[in-house]
C-alpha cells in the first residue's frame, strides 16, 4: 500500500478504478492466458470467484484436456524464443516488469483483496527485482546449468500469490516458460500479471496460466511430453494427489508443503517477553494464516507470559473462520482441550453460534492432545511448557512438520545452538514469519522436498548441461501394493564338487558382514553366463537392520568436524589404493571389463573419494544479504539417511561416487548394488571395514532391485532415496514417497544410457552435493 | 495523593530483557495502525484533549503568558465548538506556579497546576536545595510536581520509585520516542504485575500534532490496556502548539472546512 501512495496521489486515484475497469474490459469473465493473449472458448465451464461477502467477482475458466496441450504448446514455443535471448536480455525485460508492476501494484493489490487472496505489491516488486538480478548472472555464476524447459508450476486454492510468484519468476529468471495453475482466488491477479508481464515485453508464450480444477489440470498439463518439471505449493493433501496422478510421466514433480504446518513458538527465559508475547498476538490468531503456531514457553516464566497475554488480548475482536463447518471442529477443539485440563485464555466469551470465534489460547495442554497433533481451524492457540532448553528444542522437533520455527532469547549462544538442532527449514530468532527471496526456504521432513528463494531454490529450475532429463513416459499400470513383493529367484548355494566353487558373499548391515535375514542367496552371473558367486537375497528386514544402525551413528557423523570427516574418506581411499590390485580383478571377473580399464575405474574411484574429502570443509552456506537490518545464514545439513540403488554402469566408481557424496555430507547412506554386477561392492566392504568410518555409516545390501527399492520407500526413516532403474521403479517411488514425503532422485537406465561417471563435469559433482542436503536459513534481525 | 507508591525489592528490574529491533518493529506498527476515522477520530481526539499537561517551560515566562496559557487550558477548543472539557492540567517552573494558580482562581477553575521541580531540567543540583524547591512549589499552590531524577543513582542502578514516569524533561536532543515509551510503559505492566501498583505515564517534548497524539493514544491502549487512556494514568506534555492542531482537526469535523491557525484563540 505505502509503496504505491509514494506514486501520488494521482496515480492512486487513476488506478483504483482500475481493478473493476479491468474486470468489466473482460465482460467479467476472465479466459485462459495462452501464447501472450486471453484465449476464451464459449463452451467451456466457468467458476465464479466471490468477494469476502460472497458477492461475485468474476468468473474463470474451467480447461479442459485440449487447453491443456495449447497451454504446454505454446509454453514450449515461448521457451524456444525466450532461452535463446542472452541473459541480460531477460534481466532487462524482467525489469521492465518491476516498473509495471510499480505502476499498477494499488489495482493488483485491490484485485487481491476483491478475490480474497491479500497480497502485498511491493513483496512482489523485491521478489522481480531480486529475480531479474539472477537472470543477470545467471551463465556466469551458475556455468554449465541449462534450463529445464516448459515448467508446470501449480498451487492449491488456499495458497498465496506471493507463493506462487515465487516459483514462476525463479523459473522465469533461469530461462525457462512457465505454465501457471493458480488456486481459485490467485487467479484474478496472475491473470492480470500475466497481461501486464506481456505488455512490458515477455515474449507471448514465456507465461501461460490456465485456470480450472487445480489438481486434475496439473496433472492434464504434466501429462504433455513438452513439460519438463512440476512444482507444486500449498497444502499436504493436494500435493500428495498431484504427486500420485503424475508418477510414471517420467516428468519430475517436487513438493513445498508450507500452507498448514504446525510451527514451535518458542520462548526462553532469556527472551524479552513482552517482544515475544507481541509477536504471537501479531501472527497467532490471523484469519489467513500460512502456519499453525505452537507456544513452548520455559516454565520459569511461564506466568509472566500468561500474565502479558491475558493484558495484550484483552479487547481483541473474533475472527472469522474461514468455513461454515468450522465452528462445530473449533468447539470440539476447545472441548477436548479443556477436558484434559487445559485453561482457556479469551478475550470475550465465544458467542452461541456463528462463523467467528474469539482468539483462544489453550494453556497447559499436552503435545499427545489432539489440538496440537492435529490442529483445528480458527483462532486457537495451544500453549505448552517445558523445563530445559533441551526440552524446549525436543518439544519444537517433535512434530511430522518442519517448515519454520520461531525463538525468542537474548543468549546468543542459545539461539544459535537452538537454531542449529531445530529440525526445520526457516528459524526466525526474536521474530517471525520473515519472508524475503534471498532466504532460501525449504520445509523439512513432511514439509516438502523442495527448496525455494536464495540461490539455492534455483536449481530445481535448472539441469547439469551434459546430464539429460528424465525420458518422458505414460504412466504404467503398476499394482503398487504388489511391486517388489514377488520372491526372487533365490537359491540355497551348495557345495559343488568343482574346484572353482562360487565365493559366497556376505553384505555389510552396521559395521558387520552378514548373510541377509532370509538366509537365501542369488547367483551372480558372469559376463559368460556362468555362476560367478552367489550373494545374500536382502529384503524388508535388512533394510530395517541398516536403518537401525544407520540413526544411531547418523547423528554423531553429522555432528564431526568437517576436517574429521574428510580425514575418514582420505583414508577410505587410501585403503582402496591398497587394495587396488583386488577391486579391479573383481570389475574385470563381474563385468568383462579389460584388466587395464578395470583398473582405471579404480583409478577414478580413489580420484573421486579424495575429490569429496577434499569437499567436505569446503561445501558451505551462505550469509545471504536481506534487505533488513540483521544477520542471516544459510546453512547445507545431512539429510539423515540416504537409500541408494546402484546403476549398472561403472558399478564401482558409480557406488563410490555416490557414497562419498552423502558421506561427505554427514548422511548414512544404504546402498543396494546393481543385481547384474554386485560383485565390487561386494568387495568393496573390505575396504570400508578397514576405514575408521564408525558402522552403520554405510550399509551395502545386495538383493532384488524392486525389492530392497519397495523395503526403502516404505521406511519412513529415509528421507532420499537416489534410484537408477527401471521406469516401473520410478513410477512406483513417485508414488509411493508422497507420504510420508521423500526426496527423490530418479534415474531411468532402460532409455538413457545413465551418466559418464568417467566424466565428472564440475555441475554434475553440484548436483550430487546439492541432492545431499537440505537447507536452513536463520534469521538474527538487529536494529 | 502523596507518595502513592513505595519501591520494594527490584532486582528483577536487572534481569529484565529487551530486544531492541522487536521494539522498534513495534513501533513502527503501532504508528501505521491508527485507523480511527470521523467521529471516532474526533472522540480519540477529546481524550487527547483531557490528558494533556498545557505547558510552558519558557526563560521568559511572564504572568502575562501564563495567565494566557492557563485561560486556554480552561476553554482548549474553541467555545463554540466544544463546551466542558479542560486539559488535565497547566505545567509551568516553580518561579510562576503563584502566577497560574492566582489566574486560574480568578477564573473559577479548578484544573490543578503542575510543576516542573529539582533543578529542572538536569536535575544536578544538591539534594537539599532540590527538596526545598519542591516545598516551596506546594506551598505556593502546585498539586503536581515533575521530578527530575538524580540520573547517577539511576545509571548505577539504584532505583526508586514513583507515581508517574515521564520520558524525558523535553530539554533533551531526543525526547518522546515511541520505541522509547514502549520499553517504559512495558516497566509499567512489569511493575503492575508483579506489585498491583499502577503507574501513570507521561510523554513529553517535541509531541505537536494531532496525529502524535493519537499514536500515543493507540500506545498506551494496546499495550497497557484502556484503563491507561485516562488522564489519571497518562498525561501528554505538550505545549499549545498540539493543541491548536488538535483544535484545527476538530474545527474540521465540526465545520467541513479546514481552519487557519489565527481562527483559533491563542495561547
């Protein structure tokens, strides 16, 4: 609002007619945005968007199938013209927005508020201006990336503008066309950023938006064999559908699940807490919302934070709820709580019925009450207590979300000890809900596996120029209850009578070898045809015993110095050099491989373990600079526990390429060798028991691919799984890792012949450190 | 009202924390939420009216200015536009509080005359002559005195206690801030929770439009709550400059029209 009064009081006056003058030039109804024009078919459906008193707006389009194909094809015409253009070009024209922007940003915002999506223009005007500076720099301080083509960015009805824009203009700025889906109330806006974006210069086509039934439009657009990457904002259940009706498209689909998040609010003792108690009466109890709050207060000063709420929410009014059926769910809420004890903190006795319910905190509840496992709607609060800054960290992790968190002190050493064991994507210290494009976001654990804002959240935009996308493809019909679940064909390996007995190799579950569970084996064929060996049939069980192992040291990996852990892999390789001689007979025996070029592989592979030694005190964040008074860092963690199923080309370098990665990065890593060529992982054990990597930092479980990959997809323990197999197996995973919510990394060997690990371009080796972690951003504001 | 309140313990007054960009946030929330419009506004303003402290701390005083000063204090929005409401008080040195209380009686009026006192405006001064000064002021008819502070004691943490707090004595190069007062009135709620003792704020210096007065209002509501809107718990020091603005905007309300400053009786 303050950014457009500074245009005068002319402008002001001009514009402010203008949302209703633009809604009546399009009769009020509003068509599609294709190929830089409003594309309006008479037979088509149309839903109506209706102001807060529910009169109407305007109305939309409902696509269908044949608009879908228009929207992709002329989002692929757009990308042609518009990924030629050298970057300062786009920079240049992505400037040109911002002044348009400028200029009409009181009527967007007024269409904003008609449709009930409040948006703030000048958040929009930073949020172009930091992006036409990435369109700028883009060739040179991301070499070697390319764009990923058309991109389908889609959002659920509840999601903001704000949200949106902050994936198409990132995809915008790296070169690629944008196909939006907007929720029911964005639409009006980005229908008119859209004709605004085309009038200041974006070429027609770079920006389509094709509105409809969010999800069943996503995946129509996503099904186009032009579209090369989904991304999706907004709320849990809609993005598990999205992610479920487009497996198998062979397109890649990435997930922010930050609308509806339960985030810990956080105060010590140390806090100022009349600062902090502002700051919960401020963001706890707004009709819109984006997360659901939780008040941990230390006990110490826990009625000094009652007593201040009880003063700040005197007086204040009830709010809206945002359905009529929410009144009934926000009793029950209140209901509950205080049957198990909990006392209500209100301003004004809740009226008999109705669509408003004063701001209720529901103080000394339980985290196992059902008002914090699953929020209700409404103004409710839950506050709860705890004793030790430990318990307070344990109470604010103990939570399937980890989008941001909130915590008050004025111990510096506290907030950054806090800030660092928080499990969560965002920690705002001494604040809260502090959004700018330069903190990347990225929700933990169920929050998403997708990284926005920063530099960071620009790679899901983009691909390593020599490494090329995932073969597109129709979606098979998969039983997924059935993948993986039919019995290899496993043997029980007996003593033959011939001299050159088959070895039988045990796997590598916690620091220990071991026969699988199941106690059968496989063959392994030779390049001939004839037994090799035979090796363990690993399954469900297995993979439990390596997740097992696997989190009891993952912590204290992580928590090594980074010059600890790269002395780990230092020597991780220089055992490898001594066994040298060992691993490349093994390549030469399994895979047919010349001895010379099998002991090029190896060559490489110690190449490879040092290149990553080297990197792991080298790998680091950032301190973004915001426009804010105050410090901000950006910080890379470990996952956690990474499953990985092994290519079938390279099988040693392949596995160690990878294994070093996520190691490096503080991950444990489960590793399921290639099935054709298992044997030099298989060897490759002897070398990790004579490192002083602490067990359970690697496992390396041989059996049926689609086994051991059904055994990693349904253990929630693991937050990655990196796959190379079949197109099913993609499938399958993209399914399946919806919920709980994995980050994926798929790779098809059947119609690519998989990458040159003989070749690491320097992107390549990004994108392997960039798929080991996940981001933090935290926020120390200072006057 | 004598001494009302008695200092107690006030250790805790050291382990009091505060975090200086999440006061000024506040700040500049609570000066964009002022959305009182029309008769409301004009209400919001009356109540400004009832607190303010009409002063004048002036080395050319004269009984003549005074006598003036405390004439607009009795009748502070032109007659006809508002009848019966006074500010809450005059405020003048203790050298003409004979002066103001000699006008105001000859007036009919019992508005009560404060004074600034103890070596005002630094306060460095010796105790003795500081605490006859403050005799002689209510010998000479003041109900109210501003005390200004021994700042040593204070800066070496040695606190007492007092029935108002007021930001500064306006003779500063900073004076009424809003981050300022946020961190003061939040001492007050502090004080009232732990001891149930109100006390009263006053602002002072530099304070010379409606709008000004009007944020201060919204201040004192949303952080200390309505109770704190009365003149017996918050006092604007202002001199007759807040006022005459004031006194402009609700010409406005009345009339439609936008007033010249000579159109309103001076001070």
């Amino acid at each position: 609002m303050t950014a457009a009064w500074s245009h005068g009081v002319y402008t002001y006056v001009l514009f402010s007619i203008f949302p209703q003058a633009w809604l009546e030039s399009h009769s009020r109804a509003l068509g599609l945005f294709i190929d830089g024009k409003f594309v309006r078919s008479a037979d088509r459906q149309t839903c109506n968007v209706t102001d807060s008193s529910g009169g109407p707006v305007c109305s939309t389009v409902c696509a269908v199938d044949e608009d879908a194909s228009l929207s992709v094809s002329s989002g692929a015409s757009g990308f042609k013209a518009w990924s030629a253009l050298p970057c300062h070009l786009r920079a240049k024209t992505l400037l040109r927005l911002v002044s348009s922007l400028q200029r009409h940003g009181q009527c967007l915002s007024e269409l904003c508020d008609l449709a009930q999506s409040p948006s703030s223009p000048s958040a929009l005007v930073r949020l172009l201006q930091y992006y036409s500076g990435w369109a700028q720099l883009r060739d040179s301080l991301i070499p070697d990336w390319t764009p990923r083509g058309v991109v389908v960015v889609v959002v659920s009805d509840d999601c903001s503008l704000y949200s949106l824009m902050l994936k198409v203009l990132p995809a915008l700025a790296m070169g690629n066309a944008v196909v939006a889906i907007p929720g029911m109330g964005t639409a009006p806006p980005v229908l008119l950023l859209a004709q605004l974006f085309v009038e200041a210069g974006l070429p027609a086509g770079v920006l389509n938006v094709v509105t409809g039934s969010v999800l069943s439009l996503g995946s129509k657009v996503a099904q186009n064999p032009h579209v090369s990457y989904v991304t999706y904002s907004g709320n849990k259940k809609d993005g598990e559908i999205l992610c479920r009706a487009t497996a198998g498209m062979g397109v890649p689909v990435s997930l922010s699940l930050s609308l509806g998040a339960t985030c810990p609010f956080i105060i010590f003792e140390s806090a100022d807490i009349d600062s902090a108690v502002d700051g919960v009466i401020e963001t706890a109890f707004k009709k819109n919302r984006e997360c659901q709050w939780m008040l941990c207060v230390q006990e110490s000063v826990w009625d000094s934070v009652v007593a201040r709420l009880k003063v700040r929410m005197a007086g204040m009014k009830s709010v809206p709820l945002l359905a009529e059926g929410d009144r009934k769910l926000v009793d029950a809420a209140v209901q509950e709580a205080q049957q198990q004890g909990a006392t209500l903190i209100q301003p004004c006795p809740p009226s008999s019925s109705g669509a408003a319910y004063p701001p209720t905190v529901l103080c000394g509840v339980a985290p196992s009450c059902t008002c914090v496992v699953t929020p209700s709607p409404g103004p409710l609060l839950p506050l709860l207590s705890f004793r030790s800054h430990g318990e307070g960290v344990t109470l604010g992790n103990h939570s399937p979300h980890g989008q941001a968190a909130s915590l008050w002190t004025e111990d510096l050493t506290l907030a950054l000890e806090a800030a660092k064991s928080l499990s969560v994507g965002a920690v705002w210290v001494n604040s809260h809900s502090v959004m700018d494009p330069s903190l990347p976001i990225s929700g933990h654990k169920e929050s998403g596996n997708c990284i926005d804002g920063g530099k960071e959240g620009l790679f899901q935009f983009l691909r390593p120029s020599s490494s090329p996308p995932l073969p597109r493809s129709s979606p098979a019909s998969v039983d997924y209850s059935k993948f993986g679940t039919a019995a290899s064909a496993a043997i029980i390996p007996e003593g033959s009578n011939s001299s050159s007995t088959p070895r039988s190799y045990l796997q590598y579950v916690g620091g220990k070898q071991c026969k699988s569970e199941s106690g059968s084996s496989v063959c392994v064929l030779a390049p001939g045809g004839t037994v090799l060996a035979y090796c363990p049939d690993g399954g469900r069980k297995d993979v439990r015993n390596a997740v097992e192992a696997a989190i009891k040291v993952q912590p204290g990996w992580m928590k090594k110095s980074p010059v600890a852990r790269a002395q780990s892999l230092f020597s991780l390789a220089e055992t490898l050099e001594l066994k040298r001689r060992d691993m490349a007979v093994s390549l030469h025996s399994q895979t047919g491989l010349s001895l010379e070029k099998a002991d090029m592989e190896v060559e490489l592979s110690i190449a490879q373990l040092c290149d990553w030694a080297a990197r792991c005190d080298k790998e680091r964040g950032g301190v973004p600079s915001v426009p804010q008074s105050g410090s901000a860092l950006s910080i890379p963690e470990a996952l956690g526990v990474v499953g990985v199923v092994l290519p079938d080309s390279s099988p040693l370098l392949s596995m160690v390429s990878l294994l070093a990665a996520a190691v490096a990065m503080g991950n444990a890593v489960i590793m399921m060798p290639s099935p054709k060529y298992p044997l030099p992982a298989l060897e490759f054990i002897q070398v990790l028991q004579s490192s002083d990597l602490p067990g359970g930092v690697v496992s390396i479980i041989t059996g049926g691919r689609d086994q051991l990959t059904q055994a990693l997809a349904n253990h929630s323990v693991i937050k990655a799984i990196w796959y190379w197999g079949s197109m099913e197996g993609c499938q399958f995973l993209q399914h399946t890792c919806a919920s709980p919510l994995k980050s994926l990394w798929l790779h098809c060997q059947e119609k690519d012949g998989g990458r040159d690990w003989a070749q690491p371009h320097a992107s390549l080796q990004e994108e392997m450190w960039r798929q080991a972690v996940q981001w933090k951003s935290v926020w120390i504001p200072t006057a | 009202d004598s001494v009302r309140n008695r200092p107690t313990y006030l250790e805790w007054v050291s382990k009091v924390r505060v975090n200086t960009q999440a006061v000024l946030k506040r700040a500049q929330q609570i000066q964009g939420r002022n959305k009182n419009k029309k008769q409301w506004q004009a209400a919001w303003l009356l109540r400004a009216v009832t607190c303010i402290d009409l002063t004048t701390l002036a080395g050319d005083d004269t009984p003549g200015n005074v006598h003036r000063l405390c004439m607009k204090a009795t009748q502070p929005v032109r007659y006809d536009l508002l009848k019966s409401v006074t500010t809450a008080a005059v405020c003048v040195y203790p050298s003409r509080v004979a002066d103001a209380v000699k006008s105001l009686k000859a007036a009919n009026s019992s508005l009560p005359v404060a004074s600034v006192a103890t070596g005002f405006p630094a306060g460095q001064t010796s105790l003795k002559t500081r605490l006859e000064e403050v005799r002689m002021a209510v010998e000479d008819g003041a109900m109210e005195i501003d005390i200004v502070i021994n700042r040593t004691l204070a800066l070496t943490g040695q606190w007492e206690g007092s029935d108002f707090i007021k930001t500064s004595t306006g003779k500063e190069s900073v004076n009424a801030t809003y981050p300022v007062a946020i961190v003061m009135v939040r001492a007050i709620r502090d004080y009232f929770l732990k001891t149930g003792h109100k006390v009263g704020f006053k602002p002072a210096g530099g304070i010379r439009t409606a709008k000004e007065s009007l944020v201060w209002l919204t201040l004192m509501k949303e952080e200390l709550g309505d109770e704190w809107l009365s003149p017996r718990l918050f006092r604007l020091g202002a001199s007759s400059l807040l006022l005459a603005d004031i006194e402009r905007q609700i010409y406005h309300h009345v009339t439609g029209r936008y007033a010249a400053y000579h159109q309103m009786p001076m001070a």
